[in-house]
C-alpha cells in the first residue's frame, strides 16, 4: 500500500472522532479548525501523514450513521468541500480537450505546441488532463466527474465545456462520435459502472495518443518558423491520422465492429444518448464549443445545436480589420459580425475571446475596440474571456519582439488597459476569466500575473466603484430572502433582435439569478422552422452553490422558483411585442424542466405558445 492510499477500517476511529466533531460545529469549519482536528488525528497507517480532505469525504458517506454519528445528511458535505467556487455558479463544469489536429489559422500570437490542439500549451491544468487521458472524451470525463465527487461537490448538473483549437475543422464524425463518449461517461458514472480500464486498454493498443506511446519531442521554434503546426502535427501524428482514415474506411465498407477509441458515431447513436440524458443521474445542463468566425454558417450552426450545444466559445481577438489582418488572423470584422448574428438568430449564449496587446496595438486602441464590442449592435457578447496577448516561445510573434516592433505592456499600461474595460462591461455580460491560465515557465516576456482580476477589482474599490459585470455581482454562496429579491430588466440592441436581460438582483444589485430574452425581428427569415414566430430565451440561470436536481437549501436562490418567474415574465413581454410562440435552446438535461413549464419538444428546440403557463414551480 502507498501511501497515498488509505485502509479505512484500521483508520475507522480517528476519521470517526474527526467527523464527529465537524458535524457538530454549527458553522463551515476554518483551514484553522480542520488543521487542528487532523493533527490531532493522524493516520494510524502511516504517523507522518494526515488524512486529506477527500479521505474525510469518503469516511463520511461510509460511516454516517454508525459510531455515534448522525444519519447522513448532504449539507454536512459542505463543511467538508473543497475548493467550493468550482460550483458557485450553480453548474459543475467539465472541461475536455479535443485531440491535437491541424488548424485553419495562422495566427502569430498562438502558441505551436505540437502535444496539444492549437492554441493550448502542455503546461496548463486542463491541457495536462486531457494528455494523460489520451485526449480521449469518455476518459478525460468520467475522471474530472471522479474528481469533483472525491472532493463533495454535486455531478447531477454538468456544464460539458468542449476546448481544443477549431471545433468546426475536426471531421463530423470525429465531432458526434466525441459528444457521444461524453454523454457515454456521464451516465456510467451515474450508475457507478466504470469502463475506463477498458478503455484505457484499447488506447493503449491503438492510439498513438496513450501517453506511452505518445513520445513526440517535436518543437516549433517561434524565432526561425521553419515549420507550420500543421506540417509538424500532420508528420507526428501520421500513424494516429492513418488509423482514422482506416476506420472510416472499414465503416464505409461495412465494417460495423468499432471499439470504444474508434472515432466514429452516427448521428442516430448520438440523439440515443441524448435521450437517455434527459432523466440520467449526470445531466448535461449546458454543452459549449469553441470555433473561429470564419467557420460559422448556417449549416454549421444547425450542426452545432443537433449536436445538442447551447453556448459557442468564438475567437472575436480584436475588432480592427488592420490588426487582424498584421496578426495572420484569416479573417475580418465582417466575418465576426455575420457569425455572431447567426449564432444569436440560432438562440446560442456567446462566449467572446478578446485579446489586448495584439501586435498593432496600443492601450489607447485596445480601449477603443472595448468600447466598440458594446457599443456596436453587430456584437454585445454575453460572456467575455479576456486574454492579454503573452509571448510563448513557439509562437511567429518572437520575431515581432525580437525586431522590437511589438513588446509587452508594462504592469502600469495593462492596469489601464483592464480597468477600462472592466468599469464598461454592462450589466448582462459576464467577464468569465481574465488573464489565461498559462504558466510562468511558459511566457517569454510579458504578464505573470494570474490574479489580475483581483488586482482590477482592488483598483476600482479605492474609487468605491465595482464592475457592473455579472460574475462581480453574483450572490456565491451568500443566503438571500428572495422576497427582498427585485426584478430588474436590462434592453439592448442587436443586429437581428431586441435584447432583454431579465434579473432578479438584491437592493445593491448582486445578481441571483437572470434569463436572457431575444425578441428576433420579425422581418427576418428564422434560421430554422421551430424559431418561426418565437421569442428566444437564450439562457435562464439561477446562481448560488449547485444544489442536486431536486434539492432545496433554505435562503439559497437555486429551486427558488426564479427560473419559473422569470420564464413567466419573459412570456408576458413575448406576448406584448406580438409573438405567438416562445422557444428556448435547452440543453439536453433541462429538457424535462421545461416540459413542466409548457414547452413541448420540436426538432432542436422546445416551444410552448406563449398562453401556456407554467406547470409547476
């Protein structure tokens, strides 16, 4: 035994005496408190060592109810939970990566890291994940879910956050076979089977992705780019690509005997597990991908919400054509305009990419395309990732600084650049990460920084001011009287609908839960025959610590009724500008709750007309 496993029976009592003390602590406990008892209580197995948190986790649910402590109660989890923000928000997100592939940009700012999808480095949390579990999505995902249970935190309600350059320039195939392994893990976790050895055993056998077989040593030299990303993928990964095409290749001849690492999957195996996700014990409640603007059509947004997709990750980097084009982005802002306009027309939430310090860029230029990004209806995302441009070595953009005609913001520049743009994101978007997570070892020359929200926000406190962005304003883990709760309606302009953001906000407007209403015009062809003549709810989210489907929690916003009030007010306002139906993009966990309001199933959206009222809170 090792000793990072753990007898429990002949630690039995002193994880019993610690739990008993915990339980009974009418408050969350302190790191103080729980240092105490677990110094107080070594292992019995090993002196040298303490329990973890996951070990207590585990003596819980095995030993609730016997020695003395009480019958098991969820909420006694909590005092155990670690790392709580992760569910904060309400949802449980799993994040998985795509495999390395070649990519349709090129842009000079984006890392060349031949192990990952472009854009991703090796270093990073998520990126290490999804390489030792092959990149494979049953793997990368049964494992997070294992992980998150290990450490308390609820896996009922699963936000699927699919990464790992383009989506839309993988195969199709490679695409509904992904989201389908996804969903596979899911359900197997909810009914405690675990075929990840099985798995691992066939990638072993195939995959040139197992981390003992993928040895590639290949970089890219940003200095010299003598070699593309996708030349080089295209050389080390020739014996994984030949297996794709020979399994595409035995499918087509009528080959049906797939093992669970083959990448393929029909349309009808997908929609199968779509099904089963509707009641299963792990329900996807929001599945995202990321894409380029140049890759969004009509037909590939179809695409995106058959795959069951609620929300797109899309790459704006910047809304100057002359700094795209000095960049090697591959597109212009007119490709950003007519992308985000047919997302919005398909009901998609739209999650923006924006970087400063691009190369032919100023501070004073990059506060000026910030305020164009609202200000302009053709845009007015609905989340927003910022991320400062940092210099990787495998990166074209060496080349810039080594001629010293780009360089990095001083501290001073990039405070200014971030502060701007955090007093003038409105109240309907979120500000869902700045600063990405990349590591110190990584970055050339630049930003190390990865608490810079905090150091913005502690700037704007000295003037007494706060962002009026959503995250700054959610209720966390705060208890709310939700009869003290406002209901607060925020309008703006898009280029094919009226916008209408719907919030239930405190006295000093903390936010606990909000719907996002698209009112299309009416003189436009919708994009599909399920959207004709509807209103759109594009996304209803009610914030706070996720609770299980199911579960309420006194003073706590989630299954407070919030979500059916605001449905209800969204379908009085459809009902005053004329609309005869209201549809929303569900995901495919949240299709039952919104059958209990009235929506009934079409073929990739849920519509109810709009004198249906809701059926139950």
């Amino acid at each position: 035994m090792s000793k990072y496993d753990l007898d429990y029976e002949i630690n039995r009592v002193p994880l019993v005496n610690i739990l008993r003390q915990v339980v009974a602590m009418p408050d969350l406990p302190t790191a103080q408190d729980l240092n105490r008892l677990l110094n107080a209580n070594p292992r019995r197995d090993d002196n040298s060592s303490i329990f973890s948190r996951a070990n207590l986790i585990e003596a819980y649910r095995r030993y609730a109810g016997q020695d003395g402590l009480p019958p098991y109660e969820e909420r006694q989890l909590l005092k155990l939970r670690r790392k709580p923000m992760r569910t904060q928000s309400g949802v449980t997100p799993v994040t998985v990566l795509t495999k390395p592939f070649p990519c349709p940009g090129e842009c000079i700012f984006c890392p060349n890291d031949v192990r990952m999808p472009k854009s991703y480095l090796s270093d990073e949390p998520g990126a290490q994940r999804a390489e030792q579990n092959s990149f494979d999505p049953y793997l990368q995902t049964y494992s997070r879910l294992q992980t998150y249970y290990n450490i308390a935190h609820p896996t009922d309600k699963i936000e699927v956050i699919i990464l790992g350059g383009t989506w839309s320039f993988y195969p199709e195939t490679y695409q509904i076979w992904f989201v389908k392994r996804i969903f596979d893990a899911l359900h197997d976790f909810g009914k405690g089977i675990n075929r990840c050895p099985d798995v691992e055993a066939a990638l072993l056998e195939k995959s040139q992705l197992h981390p003992d077989r993928n040895t590639t040593t290949a970089t890219i030299a940003g200095v010299t780019f003598e070699r593309t990303y996708n030349q080089v993928v295209q050389q080390v990964y020739a014996e994984e690509m030949a297996r794709s095409r020979e399994v595409m290749k035995n499918i087509t001849a009528g080959a049906l005997e797939r093992s669970p690492v083959d990448e393929y999957a029909t349309w009808e195996e997908l929609e199968t597990a779509h099904l089963e996700n509707e009641t299963a014990e792990c329900r996807v409640v929001g599945l995202v991908v990321e894409t380029r603007p140049d890759h969004i059509s009509v037909e590939e947004v179809l695409r995106i919400r058959r795959l069951g997709c609620t929300k797109v990750q899309i790459g704006f980097q910047s809304l100057n054509d002359h700094v795209l084009r000095v960049n090697k982005r591959g597109h212009n802002v007119a490709a950003t305009r007519h992308a985000v306009k047919l997302l919005r027309q398909a009901g998609f939430k739209i999650h923006a990419h924006w970087m400063p310090n691009l190369y032919g860029s100023t501070p004073d230029d990059d506060i000026a395309d910030y305020q164009r990004m609202f200000a302009d209806p053709d845009f007015c995302p609905d989340e927003l990732k910022i991320y400062p441009c940092s210099l990787i070595e495998s990166a074209e953009l060496m080349q810039k600084y080594q001629d010293g005609s780009w360089r990095p913001y001083t501290h001073a520049e990039l405070l200014y650049v971030l502060t701007e743009a955090f007093k003038q994101t409105p109240e309907y978007c979120r500000l869902t990460r700045v600063i990405r997570d990349i590591p110190s070892t990584d970055i050339v020359v630049g930003n190390q920084l990865t608490n810079f929200r905090q150091i913005v926000d502690d700037a704007l406190a000295k003037d007494n001011r706060r962002s009026p962005e959503i995250r700054a304003r959610e209720i966390k883990q705060q208890t709310i009287n939700p009869d003290e709760l406002r209901l607060d309606e925020v309008g703006y302009a898009s280029s094919c609908s009226d916008e209408i953001f719907l919030q239930y906000i405190t006295e000093d407007r903390l936010i606990a839960g909000f719907l996002r209403l698209s009112l299309p015009h009416q003189d436009l062809d919708p994009l599909h025959e399920d959207l004709r003549d509807a209103a759109i709810i594009r996304e209803v989210h009610v914030y706070g610590q996720s609770l299980g489907i199911g579960e309420s929690s006194g003073g706590k916003a989630q299954h407070a009724g919030l979500g059916k009030l605001l449905i209800d007010r969204a379908a009085e306002i459809s009902t005053q500008r004329g609309y005869a139906n209201l549809a929303v993009i569900s995901s495919i966990g949240t299709r039952e709750y919104y059958r209990k309001r009235g929506f009934q199933d079409k073929t990739l959206y849920q519509v109810r007309g709009i004198e249906v009222k809701s059926t139950e809170d």
